[in-house]
C-alpha cells in the first residue's frame, strides 16, 4: 500500500465508463466514504443518480438524454449542497487502458491526456470515457488538481517472456501490440492486504490473485510485483467472464467471417456482450443468478459454472510456473467475495497446490468479510480479501498532491 498521507483529506474518485460514472468521496486516511454513487444510463432516456450519503440512500432522476457532462455537473451541485467541497485536495480518476505510457499513477495535464488518448485504442469504450470524464472534472472543479490512476500499470513489471505475443515483433514496436493487463489497483491492494492478514512482508512473498466480476482476471505476484496475467492487449483475454468469452482459438475468426458471414462489429458484440456466462447459460451474466437456476437444476447454469471454475483453475495453475512457490491464493471482486459455491469448487480442483477450504470458514468469509478460509492443515492459504480500489486511487492522489 502506499503511504498513508498525514493529515485527513478528501478525495473525489470518479470512475466513468462508457454509459455510467461511479464516485465517492474519500478520505485518504482512513479509506472511509463519505458520499458514495453511481450514475448510470447515461444518454438515454432515462438517466439517473443513485448515492449513499450518512446512511441515506436517495435517487435523483436526470432529464433524458443526459451524459457524463451534465451529470458531474449534478454531482458538483450536490457535493456544494452538502458542503462536501471544503475538504476536497484532488480528483482522482480510474484510467483503465495507460499503455507503455504510464507505469504509475500521474497527475493530469496534456502530455497526460495525450498519452490517455493514444492507449484509447487500445480499449475504446473505455478510454473515450476516462477522457469524457477528466474533461468534465476539469470544467467542474477547475481549481483541483485531477490524477490519472492507471489500470495496467501494476502489470508494467512483467517481463517481455510474459508479455510479448508470437506475432511479427514490429508489431509490437510500431503498434503497441502486446499483454497489458487490467484490474491492476485491484491484484496491488488485496496482495498489500493479504501480506498483512498472513504476517509476511510483501516484499516476500507470492500470491495468485484472482479478481472476479462481471469482468475477470488472474495475477501472478512474485514480491509484491506483478510477473503474470490473464488479461492481454484489451479485457476480453483469458478467464469466462460475465458476457466476455475470455481466450478462443483465433480462428475463429475467419470461420464467423468466411462461413456465418460475420462482420468485425459482430463480432465484437458476440465475444464482448454475448459470451461469458450468459453465453454458456442462455440464461443470465449474473452469478448470483445462475448459482440459484444451477441448483434448482438447470443443466446449462450448472454447465456455465464448471466451465467458469475450471477455466479459473486452469490459470490459477499455470501462474505457479513464474511463481513456483505460493503462499496465498486470493479471492476477491464481487463474485470472488461472494460466492462460496465458486470458491469452493476452484480450490478442490486446486488441491494438489496443497490448498483445501473450510467449509464454515468459507461460508463466513462473504458480503465483504475478509478471512483465510482453508484449513489449519493446508499448506498453502486461500484467502478473501475485499477489494477497496477507490482508496488506492484516492491514495495515489493525496500523495501526488502533497509533492505539489
């Protein structure tokens, strides 16, 4: 984790995705929010904002059609009425895509943007909405400064073995094409997290991190480093995930191309908004949803989530030819919090890593409990650990701030 700043200090934390802006405000110190939300539908009919605020939920409807623009704008007007704004030092911004740009967090200006806007491509849904929201930030708190936080930058210390396609290499030196990697803020604070739960120093020692929600992935951490992980050039690589297919032959491109008649859009759409869970089910992207049709007895729900855990173990297995010695494996995201049905069943195809799971211990460690759950007889630790990436960001931005 880094460095703790010395004085309490508030941070807004502004997520924006291609339809929606999560936020909240968050002090430094502590972790503690503030205010809390979430605008979603964003350009369509109908808008709206949900937050949290002393224990009150309330609901504000925007007028149709309104973006990320007008709702910052709300959220300005209702971060004033609360008086919210007094202790603001900075605005801090999830990036998702950074490229070979940005290996830790920066303070925004136009070499920054620049660089923001070169990695777009490389995830466009997602980096037209960074953008959107850092410009809409900067109109609405003009005297604050704004921090970039990166998803790939914890990724940056991979090695060029890990990292590197088998592709034409200028492809990576003229395009930028290679494993990026995401979640990054995520795998950096539960392995900070973890280390202290099991009494080691991070500087010393392994983790498998495997972060679980609509979108998934797995990471290698060789002393508090990332060395590994399962999310490449965008986030459709590597596990099942809630709509994304994760890893497929690329061959079949050409045979939805040649034989289906499929265009590159349509495909995008199958593999980014199609696949995943709710392809395998024919039935829902959500877990919760397919765990209860699973065990009342639908074959392609119970089918969605072998697959979903055996592709999960499959890599968690693959991580320990960097690693070669573990000490935790780590569960963490929505799903990985939650679910001890999926838990469990990675951790017994995982046995042979000498991990194995405390059913009560399991059963205890859900709704944002952390906890070790196997056994005292385990050789290796599974551990829960409840991801808090708005603190990272709110983090990395109180101390850029404090070098002003």
């Amino acid at each position: 984790m880094p460095t703790t700043p010395s004085k309490s200090q508030h941070v807004l934390v502004l997520n924006c995705g291609s339809s929606s802006l999560k936020f909240a405000i968050i002090d430094a110190d502590n972790g503690h929010e503030i205010i809390s939300g979430l605008a979603e539908r964003l350009g369509s009919e109908n808008p709206s904002i949900k937050y949290k605020y002393q224990g009150d939920k309330t609901v504000i409807t925007l007028a149709a059609n309104q973006a990320h623009g007008e709702a910052i704008n709300t959220l300005v007007s209702l971060i004033k009425d609360h008086h919210l704004d007094e202790h603001l030092i900075a605005v801090g911004h999830r990036v998702v895509h950074g490229g070979e740009h940005f290996t830790q967090s920066a303070l925004v200006d136009e070499k920054v943007i620049a660089g923001i806007s070169d990695a777009s491509s490389l995830a466009p849904l997602h980096g037209h909405a960074n953008l959107l929201g850092i410009s809409s930030a900067q109109a609405s708190f003009a005297g604050l400064p704004q921090v970039a936080v990166f998803d790939t930058a914890f990724h940056q210390t991979m090695d060029k073995v890990a990292y590197l396609y088998a592709l034409p290499y200028k492809l990576y030196t003229e395009h930028g094409v290679r494993r990026y990697g995401m979640h990054g803020t995520s795998h950096y604070y539960v392995a900070g997290q973890t280390a202290k739960l099991i009494n080691k120093p991070v500087e010393q020692s392994n983790f498998i991190s495997a972060h679980l929600g609509n979108g998934c992935s797995v990471c290698a951490i060789k002393g508090g480093k990332s060395v590994d992980t399962s999310m490449g050039l965008t986030p459709l690589a590597g596990l099942v995930m809630g709509t994304r297919s994760g890893d497929i032959d690329p061959g079949l491109f050409n045979f939805l191309t040649t034989q289906l008649n499929y265009d590159a859009k349509q495909i995008d759409n199958l593999l980014n908004k199609e696949s995943g869970l709710l392809g395998i089910s024919e039935l829902s992207n959500d877990c919760r949803t397919i765990e209860e049709a699973a065990v009342a007895g639908h074959e392609k729900a119970a089918l969605a989530l072998d697959i979903f855990c055996y592709r999960l173990a499959k890599q968690i297995a693959a991580y320990m030819v960097p690693l070669q010695q573990l000490d935790a494996l780590i569960f963490t995201g929505g799903i990985g919090e939650n679910s001890d049905i999926i838990r469990e069943k990675v951790i017994t195809q995982l046995a042979f890593l000498g991990l194995d799971c405390d059913k009560q211990a399991n059963l205890d460690a859900r709704f944002g409990n952390e906890g070790i759950i196997s056994s005292d007889n385990a050789t290796t630790k599974a551990v829960v650990m409840p991801t808090n990436e708005e603190w990272v960001i709110a983090l990395d931005a109180a101390n850029i701030v404090k070098e002003l």
